[in-house]
C-alpha cells in the first residue's frame, strides 16, 4: 500500500479514538456511540491477519454486549477498572512507558524526558506533567495522531516508524498483556488488544510503503544504550565563596 497524506488523516481517526476511550471513565453516551458506530467496524485500519482479526471480534462483541441502558453497577465496574489500569497502578499495568522501560519499574524517568522533548519539537506541552507524564500512553497515541494528521512525505512516514520503534512499541505490548490477562471488564481487555494490534498493523504499512524492514528490538535497545553513554557528560560544580553551596 502506497500511504498518502488522505490515509494518514484516516488513520489519525483511528487512533484519536483509541485515545478518548482510555483518556477518561467511560460514560452512558460513549457506550450508547460505540454500538451506533458498530466499534470498531468503523474504524479505516481493518484486520489483516489472525491476530488483528481477533483483538478487532473480541471488541465487537463487547460492544454488542452492552446494555441499552446501562446502570449503576455496570458503569462502576468500568469506573474501577478505569482506575486501576490508567490510575492506580493497581493491577501493576501501567500506562507509563518509564515503568516498563526503568529497571525498577519507576515512572518520570528517561522516557518522560525524552517524550517531552518530542512534544517540544512540535510545540506541544502536556497540561500538567505531574496528574499525567509525558510519557503516558494517552499522550503518545495523541502524538501518534498528530503525527499522522501531518504525514505527507517518506520522511514523515520514516519519523512515524522511528517514535514506534523507538517508543510507543517496545511497551505497549507488555501493557496490553498484562491488562487483559488482570482487568475485570471485557470492554478494557478488548481496548488494549485493539490498541496494540492497531499500532502494529500501523508499523506494518509503514514498513511496506518505505521497503525499509523494522529494526529488532536488540538493535534499538543497543541503539539507545550508545546514544545514552555519549550524552553522559561531566558537569563541573562551581562553589560560591566561602562554601555556601552550589552555584549554577
């Protein structure tokens, strides 16, 4: 498939949906949307293999099981498990890509960093860093999105392929494991299955529009660890006088 900029605003679609329905608890008119839509049959990016097929039926049928009428108890159930994957951290899921990236499994690490740099080439400022890193996964499919608005050229497929290499997919597989094998509601075991195969299905077009193969996760991981030694550098400390402390 030859991508043009006509696709790429499509697939922009695609993801800013998968966003809003992880941004936030799900409400009766979200759920009432979804079935009018028939979710996620309405989607540009269509299964192409078993996997893709799978993730796309899983959410289907969750969407058919809605209620006409949801209430109380069903909402709650979904507000919980909102809670503990995007929240929390109660099912030890996190949606940060620092948490699956840091040896101790902490978040604002490197990936926060090196997001917020990414955000900041193109002008963009998360609202406030400390209710929600840079490095979230909402934020990165947004910029995914905003990535895909903009993509026009082989160069801005090529950019695309390298903040999925780089980012959003050396993670986002582990995240979706664990929540549908801990979650409690079909509807989010099903979104992040479909938010995976989505964005692997995506590096998959890019691959075959730009002839060029996807570099193994060593060679990434082998990638970063040099550009990380080169960026260590040795930082002077100038004393005031008299021994007050640092000055900078």
């Amino acid at each position: 498939m030859i991508l043009t900029s006509e696709i790429g605003s499509v697939l922009a679609d695609d993801v800013s949906t998968l966003a809003i329905l992880q941004d936030r608890e799900l409400s009766p008119t979200v759920l009432t949307g979804l079935k009018d839509l028939n979710f996620p049959g309405n989607l540009g990016l269509l299964p192409t293999d078993d996997m893709s097929r799978k993730a796309f039926r899983m959410m289907q049928e969750v969407v058919e099981s809605f209620p006409a009428a949801p209430d109380t108890a069903f909402l709650d159930d979904l507000a919980a498990d909102f809670a503990a994957i995007y929240l929390t951290g109660a099912l030890s899921a996190s949606p940060y890509e620092s948490y699956w990236l840091s040896d101790d499994h902490l978040i604002c690490q490197d990936a926060m960093f090196d997001m917020r740099a990414l955000y900041a080439g193109a002008g963009l400022v998360v609202p406030n860093w400390r209710m929600r890193a840079d490095d979230h996964l909402v934020f990165q499919l947004q910029f995914l999105a905003r990535l895909l608005v903009k993509a026009d050229t082989d160069e801005d497929w090529r950019s695309l392929a390298t903040f999925l290499d780089y980012h959003l997919l050396r993670w986002l597989p582990d995240f979706a494991s664990r929540v549908v094998n801990r979650c409690d509601t079909p509807f989010y075991a099903a979104i992040a299955l479909l938010t995976d195969v989505w964005c692997q299905q995506l590096r998959s077009l890019i691959e075959q529009h730009l002839g060029e193969a996807r570099l193994t996760s060593e060679a990434i991981k082998e990638q970063l660890s040099s550009r990380r030694i080169l960026e260590v550098k040795e930082v002077p400390i100038h004393f005031v006088p008299g021994g007050a402390g640092p000055s900078w």
